[in-house]
C-alpha cells in the first residue's frame, strides 16, 4: 500500500518540491498550511517564469504602451494633442523595478518564515524517494517535480550566427529596436509585437500557419490583425523561414522567396518543459513521443510517489492554471489513497493582453467543429454598447456557444477592452452551471463592460423566442390597450 513505509526508515521531509516558480511556490505553501515539512529546492531565480521573465515584466511594458497609445489617440478623447517624452531604457528600468517590488512575494526569506527549507541548487532525482542537492541526499515520501518550461529554439539555418531573443532576455533591451522581427502569432508574440510598435518599433509578425493564434476562432484572428495592419504592424503568415542571413531572413512566402530586414528578432515560438538534469531515468519515469512527461488525471507519473505541475507539463501554460494543479498535486501526494483529487481542465480561463484583450473559457467554434460537438452560437457586437463608446473601445465582440435549444454555456470567446475581467463571469457561470438565462436575470451595473455579458445572454433570449410566442404576446398586448 502507498502509505507504507518503504526500505527508507525514514524520510527527511513529506514533500520535496523541485523548481519554485508558481507551481512549485504553490505547492510549498499548500503543504506548510496542512503542516507537512516541506524541501523547496530552485537552482535560478525564485518566482520562476511569471515573476522574472513571464507576466510580471510583460503585462508592466504592456501597460506602459497603454498608457502611450492613449497619448497618440488623445483626439479621441479631446485633447487635441499630447506629447509623452520618453526613453526606452526607462521604461525597461519601469519592468525591473516592478520585479523587484513582487520578488519579496516569492522570495527565500517569506517561504522559510511560513516553515519551507528552501535550498538553492540543482535538484536531481537519485531514487524515487531521494533527491540530491549540492552533494547531499534528501529524502521525502513524495516529490513534487515543478520546473517550469523554456523558449523552443527553433531549427533555422543560420541562428546560431546571430543575436536573438527570447521571452527570457528580451528584459535585457537598453535601446528600442528601429526594426523588430518577431516569430510566431501566438501571445507572446501578439502582445509584444504590439507593444513595441505603440513604442515605435517598425514590427514585422510572421507566423507559419493560415492565421495568427493558430488555435483561435477566424473571427478573432482577422479582427485582431486588421487592427495590428493599422497600427502599423506588419502581419505575414503563411510563413515558412528558412535562413538567417546577417540582418535578414529568407523565407518562403506562397512558394516565392522573400527577405526580411531587421536589426532585432524575438522568438515566440512556444515553450517546452524543463526536463534535462533532473535524473528521471534513474527512476525510469516515462515521457511520450513529444518528450513530455506523461500523467494521469491525478498527476502522478508512472512512479506513484512523484507527481508533477505547471509548465513542465501544460497542457496550458498559465500561472492561474500551474496555481490550480499545484494545488491537486500536493494534496494527492500528501494524502493519497487516502484523498484523491482528479484535475480538471473543461473550465480553463485564458487571457491575451493585446488591444483588444482576447479572453476565453471552454470550447470555441473551431474545437467544438474538431470535436464534432452540436452548439448555437450567440453574439453581441460592442460597437452599441454605451461603456465602450464612453471609452472609445468599441472593437470587439462576446460570443457564446450553447448546447442546442438549451442554456447551457460550453464556451465563451470575448475581444474586447477589459475582456480579461469579463471573462470571469462565464467562467464561474460554467463552474457551477449556470445558464444564460441567469446571467440575464442578474442586474449589471451601468454602465460597464460587463453589461455586454448580460446583452449577448438577450440575443439567446431574443433567439429562444419563437415567431408564435412573439405574435401571441402581441395579440395579448393589444387587447390589453
């Protein structure tokens, strides 16, 4: 049985965590709160991704080039001209002193106050019990691997032969680039192909497949184009790269060879779990054919006693979500079989930090279409909603699928300004089964963005109206007069 002790008489700590970015930070403190003794081991930076090279630095230059952008469009607002005076440095010296602020958060020092043992070092798993660190064996009934992931490097002829950058390094930039390249139309390159043009970056974004945020609805991947192309961005997909030349890049654009100037290029390619150096096989823990480590709904490897959060693993690299499975992960490997907690991933929240923000949770139309799956499709355009013409943000729209003549939400997909915060409506509707008609029935304040949740909620209504119901209701009325 699991709880049984095994050869080890008996062990140094209940749970010897690896890796403490939001995951591993997560899982020490859930175990301290249930008052087991904890080993928090991180050979960089504590805080991991989100706090040094993640969310923490991006959403800080993102909110910079906000407030930048509503300096270019003052017309909208009245003025007729403001002028910002900066320097880039600056506002990279802006991202860093932000870090600085939050790493008390995440730090050595509040985590060993809460009763963590935090070492610094590179922890390698040496028996499914132990753990080596700086020379030393560590023992513990569970082991918690929660390393985080990195920038895939991709396999162009000639990038060992240049200067890139990454997510990771791109916080290192002093001088704004004249004429930035950046690879790949996912977030990350969304958001900081925005950014960096509202700066004053000439930004090229080139992207593989048939459309920018490859996994997204057409809808949303046209809007947010067309508005990036009047921006001044430079949006190519379609894109196969093929060589780095100095300061070009050839590529192959509908079979036609084109080069591409730049002084700077960002790789935003995706990211990939930090598996090297951990000794997995020594243990013979498994990964599938994409290198990934594999687990169950529970997440546990193959060796019951080791289970696994956050990036490392995915499938979705979020802080919020990496939050969420650390939590299951230290209570499974406290108290399992004792208490088991299944992960699950039908109601996940996602944010895109462009202008206008992307936000969404459960299925869109192309995932429900993959999957075969039924659904009505309900939306509400906001160039009428008063908020976003008071703001001056009527991009966008909230669209709603449904499951057929029924009000139940299977997802939800919102462009719009502030559609980060919108999106938490729906997903607690959806945690907890509540229909349309409900976001309906609930009054909003006026006049916020959020009206437009209970607004695309009276176009499924007005749907769900038949034209007999309509003309009874008419009849009524007019003998009522």
């Amino acid at each position: 049985m699991y709880l049984r002790r095994n050869s080890i008489n008996k062990y140094n700590y209940n749970i010897i965590v690896i890796g403490a970015g939001s995951a591993g930070l997560v899982s020490s403190y859930i175990a301290t709160l249930l008052k087991a003794k904890v080993l928090l081991i991180e050979k960089n930076q504590m805080g991991g991704d989100c706090l040094n090279t993640g969310c923490v630095p991006s959403k800080t230059l993102i909110k910079s080039a906000k407030v930048l952008s509503y300096f270019k469009r003052s017309k909208e607002f009245g003025f007729k001209r403001i002028i910002a005076d900066f320097e880039f440095k600056d506002l990279m010296k802006k991202v860093n002193d932000t870090i600085k602020k939050i790493a008390p958060h995440d730090s050595i020092e509040r985590y060993s106050s809460l009763g963590v043992d935090c070492l610094k070092g590179n922890g390698k798993i040496v028996g499914k019990h132990s753990v080596e660190i700086n020379g030393e064996i560590k023992t513990a009934r569970s082991i918690i691997i929660a390393t985080g992931a990195s920038p895939f490097l991709p396999k162009i002829k000639g990038l060992e032969k240049i200067k890139y950058y990454t997510s990771e390094n791109i916080w290192t930039l002093k001088k704004l680039p004249k004429n930035l390249l950046i690879l790949g139309g996912g977030p990350i390159g969304l958001e900081m192909s925005q950014a960096f043009s509202i700066f004053g970056s000439k930004v090229t974004l080139i992207e593989i497949n048939d459309q920018i945020l490859a996994n997204e609805d057409e809808d949303v991947a046209n809007l947010i184009s067309e508005n990036f192309q009047k921006e001044g961005i430079r949006v190519l997909v379609n894109v196969k790269a093929k060589e780095f030349k100095m300061k070009k890049l050839v590529c192959e654009i509908k079979n036609e060879k084109v080069e591409i100037d730049f002084d700077c290029v960002l790789l935003a390619l995706g990211r990939r779990g930090n598996l090297k150096g951990l000794g997995l096989e020594s243990v013979g823990v498994k990964t599938n054919k994409h290198e990934n480590l594999e687990v169950n709904s529970f997440l546990q490897t193959n060796i019951p006693n080791i289970f696994v959060c956050g990036d490392v693993i995915g499938p979705y690299q979020f802080t919020h979500v990496a939050a969420y499975q650390a939590l299951n992960a230290t209570i499974n490997a406290l108290f399992m079989p004792l208490r088991k907690f299944k992960i699950d991933y039908s109601v996940i929240p996602r944010s895109i930090f462009t202008s206008p923000e992307i936000a969404r949770v459960g299925l869109n139309e192309k995932q429900a279409k993959m999957l075969n799956i039924s659904y009505e499709q309900s939306i509400y355009k906001l160039k009428d909603l008063d908020r976003a013409i008071i703001e001056s943000e009527q991009a966008g729209f909230v669209k709603v699928l449904t499951k057929p003549n029924k009000e139940k939400i299977i997802g939800v997909t919102i462009v719009s300004y502030n559609a980060s915060e919108m999106i938490a409506e729906f997903t607690l509707a959806m945690k907890n089964n509540i229909g349309l008609d409900k976001i309906l029935n609930t009054i909003h304040v006026y006049p916020t963005m959020n009206e437009a949740n209970k607004y695309v909620a009276s176009v499924w209504k007005n749907k769900k109206l038949s034209k007999l119901v309509i003309k009874l209701l008419e009849y009524f009325n007019n003998l009522l007069r």
